[in-house]
C-alpha cells in the first residue's frame, strides 16, 4: 500500500489498478482502495457457506457425523476386529474339562443363554423344550451327550437333518458358551418338553 501527502501527487500503483480513497484522510495521510485478491476472498466465503452448511448439517440434519457417531463407528471397528482375533485365537482348546469349566461361569451361561434365544430358540424352543429340533433339556441325545458332543455338533450341524453348523456364525468362545448354557439347563424339565430323542447319556459331571 503507498501512502501519500495532499501535496503530493498520488501515484498510481505498479498495475496500474488502485484508486484512491477520496473521502479518506487522517493528518494527512491517505490510503488506496486495495481490494483482496479474488482467491482470498474466494476462499473467505467459501468459509462462511461452509461453517453454516456445516452447522445445518450437525444440528438440524445430521449429515455431518459428531464424536458419538465417531465413537460408535469406532466401537464396531473394533468389535469386528476383536471378534475376528478371538476366532483366530479361541481363548480356550475344546475338550471335556475344559467345556465343564466354562459351563460352571455364570457369566458365560448367561453370555450362551442370549445367543442361544437370539439364533437356536426358533428350532429348539426358547427354553430348550423342544420344537422342529430336540428338546436340550433331557438326557437324550441323537449325536452324542458329552461336552465335546454336543460342541461338535453346534459347530458342525447336522445339515440333512435341519440343524445348521455354527462354525461361521459363532466364535469358538460363543460355541463354548452355547454348551455352558445347553449344560445349565439340563433336567429343568420346561413346560412342552418334547419327547426324548437318542440315546440315554448319563451326566458325566
Ligand atoms: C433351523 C432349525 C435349527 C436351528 C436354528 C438350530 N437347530 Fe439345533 N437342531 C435342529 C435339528 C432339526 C436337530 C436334530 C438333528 C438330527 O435329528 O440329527 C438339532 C440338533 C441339535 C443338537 C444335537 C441334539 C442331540 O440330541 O444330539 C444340538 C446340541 C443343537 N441342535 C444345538 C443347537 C444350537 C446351540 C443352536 C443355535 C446356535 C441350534 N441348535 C440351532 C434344528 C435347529
């Protein structure tokens, strides 16, 4: 910007395109009207229209995510990896003591008792009782009566019988836990119980 004296002639700039102020003057000195260049001011109201686009989309029309949002994203991000780590690396080998070990947590009866009402119940009542699939609750059993049995048949299925494997559904943990939960309810003997299919197996512990 170039200052000037009343007294002196007031230069044009080097392009040639500043204009005076002509009604602009203190002791003397005055001042060009040096307007912003058009990229900065470009830049200044893209500022504006955005911070109330933005402020639309954050209060009023939710399209612009905010830290719950964020937070929730990331909480299934790490869910998905967690579930995928726990399937690589079952916090458990699957044999007789070690399923009973698990069927005396609490924790885990109730943790196998939800997936068992959310994914078995259909077929198998949602007490075990019984319905298109056996009743869980006796001491019968088509495919076997010992913890890695009935394991092994919640992983594999029985696919021509209607009972689908669970490998790809469930971790090894949650199959785990379905046996806990399926051991818990032994012999509780709900109303409607269907009538006993297989073998009699008698409880080992
Ligand atoms: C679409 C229906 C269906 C669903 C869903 C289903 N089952 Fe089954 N299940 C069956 C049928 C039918 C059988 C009997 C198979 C046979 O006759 O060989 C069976 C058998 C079983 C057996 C063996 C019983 C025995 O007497 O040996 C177990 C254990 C079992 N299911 C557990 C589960 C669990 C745990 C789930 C949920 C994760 C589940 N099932 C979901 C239909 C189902």
């Amino acid at each position: 910007m170039t200052m000037s004296t009343e007294n002196n002639p007031v230069p044009e700039n080097a392009e040639g395109q500043d204009v005076l102020i002509a009604d602009h003057r203190y002791d003397g000195i005055r001042e060009y009207d040096n307007p912003m260049p058009f990229w900065w001011s470009a830049i200044f109201w893209a500022t504006i229209v955005f911070s109330l686009v933005y402020y639309v989309g954050f209060f009023f029309m939710d399209f612009v995510d905010d830290y719950q949002d964020d937070l929730n994203q990331s909480m299934s991000d790490l869910e998905a990896v967690r579930a995928a780590w726990e399937k690589e690396h079952p916090q458990i080998t699957i044999d007789e003591a070690s399923l009973a070990a698990v069927a005396d947590d609490p924790s885990k009866v109730e943790e196998g008792k939800a997936l068992f009402v959310a994914q078995c119940a259909a077929c198998h009542g949602p007490e075990g009782q019984g319905l298109i699939g056996p009743n869980m609750t006796d001491q019968y059993w088509i495919h076997g009566g010992t913890n890695v049995d009935i394991y092994n048949t919640i992983t594999n299925g029985v696919l021509d019988k209607g009972m689908p494997p669970w490998e790809a559904v469930y971790t090894v943990d949650q199959r785990a836990s379905l046996v806990a939960f399926i051991r818990s309810i032994q012999g509780t003997n709900p109303a409607g119980a269907k009538e006993p299919q297989g073998d009699l197996v008698e409880p080992t512990s």
